[in-house]
C-alpha cells in the first residue's frame, strides 16, 4: 500500500478546519451502521458510505479510528447499512452520541443473518468485512454485499451544510 505524504505547507494551508468547511459542500444521505456482538446490538451513525462495484456486489465505509462501535462490528465481520429515511432526524442523532445506549427506546428487527434492522428505513444493505485499509484518520472498509432490502419510503434523509436536509 503506497502512504500518501503531504508537504508540511500543503498540510498548514488545507488545515482540518478548511477540509470540514470544504466537506460541507458536500450532500449525503445518512447511514446507521449496526452489528451485533455477544454483549447485544452495536451501532453507530455514518454519512461516509458509497457504492464501490456492481460485480462483485460491494460497499465501501470510511470510519473514523476514534470509533469505538466498528472493532466491536469488524469483531463480528458483519454489518447492516441501515439507510436512513427523512424522518430519521432524532435516530441518527441518538446514534451518532457517545457513552449512551443507542438501541434504547429504538425500534429495530432482526434480519435473516441475525444482524439488526432499524425500522423504517429506505433500504438496509447487509454486508461482510472483505477488506480493511489505512486512510489517515479514518479506515476505508470494503463490504461484501450479502443482501439487500428495498423499504417502502424512498425519501432519504440528508445531510448537507452541517445540517438535516430533506428532498423537496
């Protein structure tokens, strides 16, 4: 793997805080990652999700290392994608809090595998951990697609300009 070097001026002139006002141009639809461990249900709220391939069926998540939920899930080498629907405002929120039961007083299913189903979803793409890899801050997970589940609303919620957005 080649690592990625970055001039020490480059480095002061594109600071975190130029790089996270720059991200914010961004949209995203909004994810729950969950698992599930012998300890019960793990999960955590993610906006950096995307397709990576059609054949072979894959994902990709960018973690951040600071996470404490993805060991628990990569322990596991199974997950969900719950994709979040528009009103799912006060779950991601929930999810995204540290030091809190994040299932508490959360409506969710188990799914065929066993692996946790938030309810309402617009979709929830089940998943195995096929690759790991270093992107500084962050690890760059690849998942295998094992199974996807279409809902029935097809309004995503979405996060753009550090803020919840709805599609008009």
């Amino acid at each position: 793997m080649r690592k990625i070097v970055v001039h020490e001026a480059t480095r002061e002139m594109i600071g975190a805080a130029a790089m996270r006002e720059a991200m914010a141009c961004f949209g995203t639809g909004l994810t729950v990652i969950t698992g599930i461990t012998d300890d019960g249900p793990v999960g955590f709220t993610l906006q950096a999700f995307s397709s990576l391939s059609l054949e072979p069926p894959l994902i990709s998540l960018n973690v951040s290392r600071s996470s404490t939920s993805w060991p628990e899930i990569v322990g596991s080498g199974r997950f969900v994608v719950n994709v979040l629907a528009e009103q799912h405002e006060e779950l991601a929120l929930a999810f995204a809090k540290r030091g809190t039961d994040r299932f508490e007083d959360v409506e969710w299913t188990t799914g065929r595998s066993g692996l946790p189903h938030l309810s309402g979803c617009i979709a929830w793409i089940e998943c195995e951990v096929v690759a790991l890899y270093e992107g500084g801050d962050h690890t760059i997970a690849v998942g295998g697609v094992l199974e996807l589940i279409l809902g029935e609303d097809r309004r995503p919620l979405i996060f753009f300009d550090r803020g919840f957005r709805k599609l008009a």
